[in-house]
C-alpha cells in the first residue's frame, strides 16, 4: 500500500534528513514508527500524505502519488497530526461539515467512540481541553473508515485510561484491508497495539520487522550480571540484577521489551541488524 523508493529529503542543503530511503508497508498490519525527536518522523508521515514534497524519489500510497492530493486519494486517508487546529465549531457542525468527504463515515460508530471517550456529542469544540479535542479526532478518524490511518503522536494528551481505550479501538478497526501507522516517541504507548515495528535514526531506517520475528531473534529477560556477556546487546541495571536484550540461542520466545529494544538498536543498529538477517538455525 505504501512504497518508498530513493526518497531524498531535506529543509535545507545542510539539513538532509532522508538520503536514498526505501520503505515498503503493507495493509493488514499496524506499524510503530519510533525515532528521537529530530529524527524525521513527521516529516516522513507529512511527505507520505503529500504535505511535504520530496527533493527525489518515488513515493506511491494506496497506488497514488501523495503530491497531488486527488480527491480519490484523500478519501482513503485520514491523518491526525501532532499538533492539532480543529475550528470554532460544534462538534455536530465539525461532523456534517467533514464527514461528506470521506464515503465510508459511520456516524453511529464516532458517537459510540464518543462516548467511550467521554466526550459529549453537543459539546463546543472551543471549550473542550487539548486531550478532550485529540479525542474528537481520533473518534471522527476511526469512523471514517478509511484504508490507511496515519497518526503522529496520537496519545499526547491522553490520561492512562483513555490511552488504553485508545488501543482498544485501534484493535477493534484493524482489518486485513488497512493499513495503521502510529508515530511515537512514548514507546510504552505501542505495547499491545502495533505488529510491525520501524525504528528511524541518523536519516535512516534500523529496524523493520515484525514483533514476531524480533521474539524469535532476540531474547528479553533478568540476568543477575551482565558483564563479560557476548549475548548481550543492551543491559538496564535494577534492583534484582539488570534487564537485558539479547541474542536468543534458546529459541525460546519472550515478551517484547519495545523501549529495551529501541534502546538497544540505537545503540548497536549493525549488530542488530546482523542478528535480524542472520539465518534461523536448523534443528
């Protein structure tokens, strides 16, 4: 649904942030796409959705070119960004006024994600807080239904329990059909909600795999010391011992730690990389 090919990409000569990037994503999956701040992510989401125009490359989302923003195009997508500007308007006007463009609205369905949000449905989108209107956008873009759903940072203002009803409505419209990339530097934001993983840094991409094969490669665990350890790529000191990432020789799968493991690609991406492609053992 998404490919990437050659992209080159900067704000200014000195400031190249994606040189020869190739990307490939595909529908049915959820993506996570970590990196620091800095690191390229919303330009990277903004180019995708034909925001931001690349100096080279090709880029094809749902089989068009994002730069032209056809109108077929867009009723596919639905984009929340980091920062959010929703009008001086009711919610009900926001809705009979955007919900036209996008021809799989279910307005039974932004109402029921209303009110798991508790958020009133009359309410004045002015006199809602920053958290209250994130939530009006990720209830409209749900119910819009569209094949790819691109978020940057969705969960900033967010309290606890409404990021978990958020995941849980993630997982209620993820569909063999669609396509959802979620943007974060909140790692623990990710837990439970994506499959694939990209981790971007320095203009390029580290990691991208599946949660899958990162359990199958890579062992997550408690090691009483870690020191003189070959296996281990990544260590986090505490009370009992420290928490590690490391090569998995066992072929046992453990629970993915996903901010151990981004820790550890930032710190060692070619021996992670080397462990990723590395062929499985036989038996």
């Amino acid at each position: 649904m998404i490919h990437v090919r050659h992209l080159n990409f900067g704000y200014r000569k000195k400031l190249v942030l994606f040189s020869d990037l190739q990307l490939d994503l595909e529908a049915g999956h959820v993506y996570g796409l970590l990196g620091r701040n800095g690191a390229g992510k919303s330009s990277l989401l903004r180019i995708l959705c034909g925001l931001l125009f690349p100096n080279s490359g090709d880029i094809s989302v749902a089989g068009a070119l994002p730069a032209k923003r056809q109108p077929g195009f867009l009723q596919k997508l639905f984009f929340i960004p980091e920062e959010i500007y929703l009008p001086d308007v009711s919610i009900i006007r926001y809705e009979k006024t955007y919900a036209p463009f996008y021809p799989a609205y279910n307005p039974e369905q932004f109402r029921y994600y209303l009110k798991e949000f508790n958020v009133e449905a009359e309410a004045r989108l002015p006199d809602l807080s920053f958290g209250q209107k994130k939530k009006v956008l990720i209830a409209f873009a749900l119910a819009c239904n569209t094949h790819l759903l691109i978020m940057d940072e969705p969960t900033n203002g967010l309290d606890i329990p409404s990021k978990s009803k958020f995941k849980k409505m993630i997982a209620s419209v993820a569909t063999d059909d669609k396509l959802i990339l979620v943007s974060t530097h909140q790692v623990q934001d990710l837990e439970n909600l994506i499959d694939r993983l990209i981790i971007l840094e320095d203009s390029r991409i580290l990691l991208h795999r599946s949660l899958d094969e990162i359990a199958r490669k890579l062992h997550f665990g408690n090691l009483a010391t870690a020191e003189e350890n070959e296996r281990v790529l990544y260590a986090e000191p505490g009370l009992k011992g420290y928490s590690v990432v490391m090569e998995n020789d066992s072929q046992q799968e453990t629970r993915v730690n996903l901010e151990q493991l981004f820790q550890a690609t930032l710190e060692q991406p070619d021996r992670i990389q080397t462990i990723m492609n590395a062929q499985p053992k036989p038996l």
